[in-house]
C-alpha cells in the first residue's frame, strides 16, 4: 500500500525566535535539540512556544521535525510534530492551539472566531503508521522500526482533572499545564507503549534526520523547480516554431542566432516536420556530444516522424564504409573521411539516400565536408537543406562556409538561459535580446588560472552537498586543459564517456569545444587559461552560454577582461557583489 510515499518537509517562513535575557539585552535562543526545517511554520503563538519550550528541554542529540508531509495512493497527512529522542523513542504529536474540547465524542476546536470540527486523535495515528511504514520502505533507513508512540498537545488547553477519551489516554496528552515538562511526559509516554521495538541509537537519529530532512527533502523541491524551469524554457523556445512556419515551403535555408536562441530545438523540429511529410531526412552534426542529445530527443518522438539518420557528419561515411581513423588524425577527419564519402555516395542506391539534409551547428562544418553533405541527397542540385548556425560559436581551427547559396534568416531573441547569465554574455552576442526568465545571480569567484580547476572542483562539491543541486544538473567546463576526471572517463572511449552526460550519479565532466550546442540547469566554468587565444573569445563566450539557470565563474578577472571584454567583466564583477 505504501510503495509510492514520499514525504515533504513543510519550509515556509516565520519571524525567527528571540529570547530577552534578564538584562534586557535581546540575543538568539539557546539551542538544545535540532529543529528542522530551520524556520518552521506555526498554525498559532501557543504551538511555537510549545515546539520552543519542547526543544530547550530536550537534550543535544534529540531532533524535533516539523510540518512533515506524508503522501501515499490513499492519503495525505501533515505531522504536526515528531520527536526523535536516541535511547526513548519517536513520538508523533498532534498539536492544536485555541480552545480545545471533547463534546459528545467530538473533538472541537475554538479559534480566530472560528469553530471547527478537529479529529487530533486519528490524525496522530495515522501519521505515526505513515511514519513507519514510510522509514520501512526507504533505501537508507535499515534500524528496522523504531519504538514510537502517539500524543496530543494543547498547549493553550487545560484539560479536566477526569479527562476520558477514546484512543487517547490521559498520559498520552499534554495540556497548558503539562508544557512546563511537556519532555518528561513525551518520555513516560515512549516508556509506557507495549510491544514495540527498542528506541532509536543516537546513529538511527542521524539516520532519520536524513531520510526525513536530508537531502532528498530539500533536493526534492529544487528537483521540482529544475522541472518547472525547464517546461518554461521549452514554452518559450517552442515560439520559435513560427520561424519554421515562415519558411515553410523554402528548401535552402540557413538560420542563424546566438547562443539560447532554441536553434538546436528548431533543427530537430524542422527535421521531424520533414520525416512527418514523408520525406527521408538525415539530421546531423559534428559533435559526438550533440548527436546523441539529438539521437535521444528525436527517440522520444513517434516513429514515422524520425529522421531516417541522426548522427555525427562523420559517423554517416564510416557506415558507407569509409574506413575509421584515429581519434588523433585530423587529416583524416578534414580531408580523407569526406573526401571518400563523395566517392561512395555515387554509388549509394536510391533508398540510401536523402530527400532533407538539416545541419546543426553548421559553423562546425569544414568548406570541404558540403560537397559530401550534398552527395547524400538524391538530388544534390535541389534537395533540401536546412542549416543552423552562430558564428560567434565557431571555435574550431576551421573555416568554411556552404558551398551552395541558402537563403539566411536571423533569430534575435536568447530564450534558454536566464536574464542574469545572458546579460553576462550579451556583449559576445550582439544583436540579441534577452528573453529567458529572471534567476539566479551569475557566481565569479576570482582565482589564478593555473587554480582554476581546483576552486571548480570546490565550488561544484559545494553545490552538490550543501546546496543540494541533483548531480545530473551540474557540468564542471574547462576551457584549457580537460578535468582530470575528463581524463579518465575518455581512456574508456567516448562512447562511454558521453554516457556519463546522463548518468544521475555525478556531475558531467567536460571541455567547451565538446559541450557547444549542450547545457545544463547549472555550470561551473573553469577559466583555466586558452590553447589558441585568437579563438579565446569565441570559447569563453560558449562556456558562458552553456548555463540554463545557474552560472559559477572560476578565473582571473583580468585575462576574462582581455579575452571576453570590459563588458563581461564587469557583469561577473557586478553580479558578485550583488
């Protein structure tokens, strides 16, 4: 039954506590016991005075929870309170402020000039079975179930001296007069319970302090935020898809636009457009890194809209049966690959040919390879297509523009990556407006270059373990020396390497010319120096770009100045101080 709980820990703000010393001066409480989350919510003053004066009385080790939320296909409970005390017990408290009373086996409730029917009893119960059941099913709880016990508070209420009622015991209540030793009477209460479990090691405390507010807890809202970030993302790329309305019936076509601008989400539209009319499309790049992204995404759309080839430009001649080189041949790749692919495509059979040609990142096209993109039409002097491009993104020690006239089309709004992070790059992509949503200040942290990686590494542990940021989400980019971790995932090939960008266990290692036409929710850039300062600029300004909703900067602000600008550096200056 409870296979699928999940539990919340409610966060929302109150005024933090004081406590006036007797010299008047005010200071921040004292504290003794835990209570999470740090600033819980409170339905009246007599609840968070009870919840306070509980937590002075407990000793160091113990931990109150509160406003924890349990969800499972048949309910949805808030616990008002749970007390994690090592060596007593778990108990579950059901706390109700105002005037509380019994009335005809009806538990009522008189406050704010409201009355109301109350069932503190039965909820109390329920979250103390939602409790265990939920810590029986959890991955990292293995203590096995804890003794617990199940009371009620009311700690505005003075309850009759014959108080009776059924399923709650007198000891297993505390009123206005209990509060002053409300601790003493949560232990006699765990003491009390029959054929239950021993209590809770002080490690089993540490342990459902992580099960309950750890980080699954806190991740799971950011997770959530991840989610609702990128739907809005995606809303506003697709807008874009008017574009492609425009051009509807035009067979050569290049569109161009800045980084953020959605051209690779326009590409794998345009290419499933295509499949759809019947047509056999080839969708392709040059990085090993975005065909797979674009092989996973076009896998999520209905078979007969599929582009019939989705790859790397390369990998298309090698399945010809163009012979493979090695990674470290560029004449290989620039020269003897397309070369011999022109040659082979003479020969293809009809059927292995295409009607549609869409190229992404077109500007990472050598002039040579397009006589061997045409050669893969079957008809290379009018079929279609379709290439989308940014210049300022041409990073690689290579020239070339198409060999056949295409008819050009500018996109001029940045929609993926927040206002923050574009108006950081804006100067490296003029002409662009800024669009995306509004977010998190862009981070710099200023560093030698040769310490670049170091604080990267730093500043991405701290994301993944104090801020709580999903390991999927984060990207460490140098743009210099690859990571060492970069390093040892590429001994293994690169397939396997760019299997890692969706492994949900780490964070993705990579380098800026490998990443372009990729991102991620968060990116830590490494300003670790540049091989070529001549394409310098060009390079910072896709490492910049790579970032949806969080930027991290790690460098030297004056070889950023010289590189990428006075502008840029004065937005990773301003940012920070912000």
């Amino acid at each position: 039954m409870f296979q699928n709980a999940v539990v919340r820990c409610d966060a929302r703000r109150v005024t933090p506590w004081t406590v006036t010393a007797q010299d008047g001066d005010e200071r921040g409480v004292h504290m003794t016991a835990r209570v999470l989350p740090d600033e819980p919510r409170f339905a009246s003053a007599s609840e968070q005075l009870f919840v306070q004066t509980l937590q002075e009385q407990l000793p160091d080790d113990a931990v109150l929870f509160c406003n924890l939320r349990f969800s499972d296909r048949a309910e949805d409970r808030e616990a008002d309170l749970i007390v994690a005390w090592p060596g007593v017990g778990v108990a579950v408290v059901e706390v109700k402020g105002g005037s509380v009373s019994l009335q005809r086996g009806v538990w009522r409730q008189v406050g704010d000039g409201v009355d109301r029917e109350i069932h503190p009893v039965d909820q109390a119960v329920a979250c103390k079975y939602l409790l265990g059941n939920y810590l029986a099913e959890h991955p990292r709880w293995t203590a096995g179930r804890p003794r617990m016990a199940h009371l009620v508070a009311l700690p505005a209420t003075t309850l009759p001296a014959a108080f009776r009622a059924p399923g709650l015991a007198r000891w297993m209540a505390i009123d206005r007069t209990d509060v002053a030793h409300a601790a003493a009477r949560i232990r006699s209460a765990l003491q009390q319970v029959r054929e239950e479990p021993d209590p809770p090691t002080a490690g089993d405390v540490e342990d459902l302090v992580d099960c309950l507010a750890g980080t699954a807890i806190p991740q799971q809202h950011l997770v959530a935020w991840l989610a609702e970030q990128e739907a809005a993302c995606d809303l506003l790329t697709r807008d874009q898809a008017k574009v492609l309305d425009l051009l509807a019936g035009r067979d050569r076509v290049e569109i161009t636009g800045g980084a953020g601008s959605g051209k690779t989400w326009l590409a794998v539209e345009k290419a499933r457009r295509l499949a759809a009319e019947g047509q056999r499309v080839a969708l392709m790049c040059y990085s090993r890194g975005l065909a797979e992204f674009l092989r996973r995404r076009v896998d999520k759309l209905p078979k007969r809209q599929r582009p019939d080839y989705v790859g790397t430009f390369h990998h298309l001649g090698i399945g010809w049966g163009v012979p493979e080189g090695s990674d470290d041949d560029s004449r290989y790749w620039e020269e003897f690959l397309p070369a011999q692919m022109v040659s082979l495509a003479r020969e293809l059979p009809e059927s292995e040919r295409f009607d549609a040609i869409v190229v992404d990142e077109g500007q990472d096209f050598a002039e040579s390879w397009w006589d061997a993109v045409l050669a893969a039409l079957r008809d290379p002097a009018t079929g279609a297509l379709h290439v989308f491009s940014d210049e300022g993104q041409r990073i690689f020690a290579r020239q070339g523009r198409p060999t056949v006239e295409l008819e050009s089309f500018s996109l001029v709004e940045n929609l993926r990556n927040t206002k923050q992070i574009a108006g950081t790059f804006s100067s490296l992509a003029p002409g662009m407006r800024v669009r995306g949503l509004s977010g998190m200040p862009v981070r710099f942290v200023p560093c030698a270059s040769e310490q670049a990686v170091d604080v990267a590494d730093d500043v991405a542990a701290a994301l993944l373990e104090d801020e709580d940021w999903p390991p999927e989400s984060v990207a460490l980019l140098t743009t210099h020396q690859r990571h060492p971790v970069q390093r040892e995932r590429q001994a293994e090939g690169q397939d396997a390497y760019w299997a890692t960008f969706w492994d949900d266990e780490d964070l993705f290692y990579g380098h800026v010319l490998g990443f372009k036409g990729l991102e991620r929710p968060v990116v830590v850039l490494a300003v670790n120096g540049f091989r070529d300062e001549a394409r310098a600029r060009e390079m910072l300004y896709v490492g910049l770009s790579r970032a949806r909703d969080l930027l991290v900067v790690c460098g030297d602000l004056e070889l950023i100045r010289r590189v990428g600008g006075e502008a840029v550096a004065r937005r990773l200056t301003t940012e920070r101080q912000q």
